[in-house]
C-alpha cells in the first residue's frame, strides 16, 4: 500500500466510525446454507458472549493484520485459523477486555502496546453458539509473540495488501471441525492457510470497509 502506517491507522480509524456494512459484507465469505444472524438468535436467544482482537500492527512498510492458527484438540474450531479471542469471563469488565485479555494469553500482545480503534459487526457462531465482538487494535510496538503452546500452533501476519488481492479469495473443501467432515465453503487463501467461516467472514467486512472509499 502507498499509504504509511500512520495514514492507514487514520484512515481505517475514521471509517470505523462510520456506519458498519454489516451482514451483507460478512455472507461474501459465508460458508453455503448458513442461516442469517436474525434467524439463528431467534432459535438461540440467550447466546454465549465472547470477543476477538483483530490487531494491526506495520511490518515491511505496510500494515498487517495478526491471525494465528489454533492448536488440534477436541473442540469445535480445533487447527482453524483464527483471530486472537475467546469468551468472555465473569472477571472481564467489558469485550474490550476480554479480547485483550485473550491476546496476551495467546499470543503474548502487551495490553499497554493497543490503541482500540473501533469495531466490526458482531457475528453469529453457530457451531459454538457463541455471538462474538471484533474489537480493533493497532500495536504500537515491534511484534514479538509468545504462544501458548496449549492454544496456538503458529502465528500468521497477513499483509493488507494480500487481503485486498481478490485471487486469494478461493471456493474449494475445508474441515469443520464440529462435524468431522469436509465442506464447500469460501476461504481465504494465505500463505497456504485456508481461512474459512466466521473469522473469513470478518475479514471479509473489514476488506469491504478497506476499500470503501
């Protein structure tokens, strides 16, 4: 990207302020047959809360965006990638904490190194039931992670500049964990990761809200 990373954080930063585009920038990148937010919460009305970090931060003269893929364990989204997150405990004040609080313990981001900048639309998990809030980020600091082993098998740094490349949004089979079986679905291809469901899904909307003006 032409724009430096401080011209990106203002940029991105007053777009966020902006009225989201939502649910219809989200299904772009949807996997097939799934049910629309307003109808899953209908059946599930009392969802569980939970909240991810979706953190920039600017490396080889461009902004990236962190993405990790997940340790194998028996669980719903077992070696998917994902963003840094997870739910949101009694002790959280609010999501904001939660997705702090979960990227520290994941990934190693120091909570005095984010400036919040905004959010994307919440999004509708139903495998997991839960109803999740992307909180965004941008660490002032040079990245230096440290994994949970127990959690985080690699962590993957997406350039902007790919996400906005329309040759890596692909259409092929991806394991849903939750089932055991492969389904056709939408996926971002990165670096050879398929990134698939509701963490494409949001990165779909924040492309979307990228290249909106």
């Amino acid at each position: 990207m032409d724009l430096s990373f401080q011209e990106f954080v203002s940029s991105i930063s007053a777009k966020l302020s902006n009225p989201l585009p939502g649910e219809q920038s989200q299904l772009i990148m949807a996997p097939y047959n799934r049910s629309r937010k307003e109808e899953a919460l209908a059946k599930d009305p009392s969802p569980r809360k939970s909240a991810v970090l979706v953190l920039f931060f600017h490396k080889w003269s461009e902004p990236h965006v962190l993405l990790m893929k997940r340790s194998s364990y028996n669980g719903t989204h077992s070696a998917q990638v994902s963003f840094p997150g997870g739910k949101v405990e009694k002790t959280d004040t609010d999501h904001f904490h939660t997705a702090l609080r979960e990227a520290n313990e994941e990934v190693g981001v120091e909570h005095n190194s984010v400036e919040i900048i905004g959010e994307l639309s919440e999004l509708y998990i139903p495998p997991s039931r839960f109803l999740v809030n992307p909180v965004v980020g941008i660490y002032q600091n040079k990245p230096t992670w440290q994994l949970d082993p127990r959690e985080v098998e690699e962590v993957i740094e997406l350039p902007i500049s790919l996400l906005l490349d329309d040759s890596c949004c692909k259409n092929g089979e991806v394991l849903a964990s939750s089932i055991n079986q492969k389904i056709k679905a939408p996926y971002f291809d990165v670096y050879g990761h398929r990134v698939w469901g509701a963490t494409a899904m949001m990165l779909s909307e924040l492309k979307y809200i990228i290249n909106a003006y």
